[in-house]
C-alpha cells in the first residue's frame, strides 16, 4: 500500500477488453483510495498509453499493487506467473481456475511470494454464507443454474448446436448439467458466476459442485442464477436472482456494481486466495 498526501493509495493496473471494463474504471477513479496508473489490452492505443498484453512485464509491473483482470481466461493462464511475482491479482475470468495447473500454479506463487489473489463473487448470491460452510466443512452439496437469451451465451463445443436448438424452437434448452469444471472451457465468458461458486464451497471444488446451463429465447431482458444449497441434518436453501440485462449482453447490470465492489474490498484482505 502506497502513502500519498496522508491518504492510502492503491495503484491499479487494469487488463481492460470488455464494456465492464468502463464501469470498473469510472468507479475506481473516483475512489480517492485508487490510482489508475496503467492499462492493457489487445489492441496498443498510444493515444490514450493503452499497452499490448506483451508488455506485462517485470519493468511495467515492479510499481503496482494490484492487476485487475477482466478480459478473458487466457490472459490468467498466460501472465498470472508474472504478475504475482510483482503484485497482487484480482481474477475477473475465474473461469481459468477451473484449469487445475492454472489454479495449483497460483496457490504456490501466492505461498511463495506472500501474495493475494481476488475472486469476486459477482452474480453469486449469498456466496459468504457457502463460504462458511465450506469452512466449517458442513456444506454437502451446491447446484447453480444460470438462464440466459442464446444470444448472451458465448459458448463452444457441443453447446453451440443445442443452443442452436433452444433458437429454433423458442423453448428453454437444458445446455449443460454437470460438473462445474467441465462447463467452464465451453463457457468462459458466461459461467464466472459458477467458478466463483466453486472457490466458495471449496470442500466440493470445481468437481463436486453441480452446473447447469439453460438457454431461454423467452428470457429476452433478465439473467438468472438459481442456487441450491444442502448442508447437514436436512438443511436446505435456495435463492433466484433476477438480474436485468441487455438483449445479447453477456453479463446483467447489477453485476457491475457488484464487480466494482469486490474491487474495493481488495484493500482490506490479508495474503491469501479470496472471494470477495
């Protein structure tokens, strides 16, 4: 954490790709704990000094606190090794730890540079509460269903031709039920909410946590995200989150506040790997 005029600043490097990106930046500039010092992305911009991917780099980064990551599971897999050498990281693709040498190489990077690692709950409601019980060990089972438009869902693999169906027939289409791991490289960009969840209940994990993937043409305006929790001696609960979207968007609204959020709440967690 860095001292500037008496106040805490916390340099910020953004890898930046999508609109969420604008939202986070607007939020964090006028955040008087937050200094935006660099910013990537695929495509070099002198103009406004936005670098290339290639240059995350020991010399860009021996200045900075935090990267802050939200434009693919690639650029995780890619440059997490170098970033943590030099700074924190807040994962906005956490679909990339489903990819088991990308998480195990992160946990020995943040043991052995005394780093943290941030995953934002984003969409996953009442994620602290599985948390604990994934802590306490009295968490016995967790399904999160995800409904969204075909046209929100950028997906690969044997998912393009169902969603295809559920388009043609104007009926919800069951995508995908199943392990989250497996869903996260056919759906990288639509199933961050259910990697979340995997870090969350962490006793299950990637493996042992359910999915489900459903694809709706009626759902023309709203996201939503189903949970399932079962927990000891018969306990169960279950939330349904209605998230108003655009037409097509791959994320709903509300979850750019909630995004922005758990940027913030960085300042205050020790070393570690944390959904936040």
């Amino acid at each position: 954490m860095l001292c500037e005029g008496g106040r805490e600043i916390l340099r910020c490097h953004h890898v930046l790709h999508q609109r969420n990106d604008q939202h986070v930046r607007c939020g964090l500039v006028k955040n008087s704990n937050f200094q935006i010092t660099k910013i990537w992305n695929r495509t070099e911009d002198d103009k406004e000094n936005v670098l290339p991917l290639t240059k995350i780099d020991a010399e860009n980064l021996k200045t900075c606190d935090l990267v802050i990551e939200v434009a693919h599971p690639d650029v995780v897999h890619k440059y997490a090794s170098v970033i943590l050498q030099h700074c924190n990281l807040f994962v906005g693709s956490p679909t990339a730890l489903a990819n088991q040498k990308t998480f195990d190489s992160i946990k020995e990077l943040v043991a052995k540079y005394n780093r943290s690692v941030f995953v934002p709950a984003g969409a996953f409601w009442g994620s602290m509460d599985i948390q604990k019980m994934a802590d306490l060990n009295i968490i016995k089972g967790l399904t999160v269903t995800m409904i969204k438009h075909p046209d929100s869902l950028k997906i690969t693999g044997p998912l393009v031709e169902l969603n295809n169906k559920a388009k043609q027939t104007q009926s919800p289409v069951i995508l995908y039920d199943g392990p989250v791991r497996n869903l996260c490289s056919m759906a990288p960009n639509n199933v961050n909410t259910m990697a979340g969840a995997a870090i969350a209940a962490h006793t299950l994990g990637f493996d042992l946590v359910r999915a489900k993937l459903i694809a709706d043409p009626q759902l023309v305006n709203w996201h939503i995200v189903e949970v399932e929790v079962v927990g000891e001696n018969g306990f169960r609960t279950t939330t349904r989150r209605e998230n108003p979207a655009a037409a097509g968007a791959v994320t709903g609204s509300v979850t750019y506040f909630s995004f922005l959020a758990s940027v913030k709440e960085t300042l205050y967690k020790p070393p570690g790997i944390h959904l936040c």
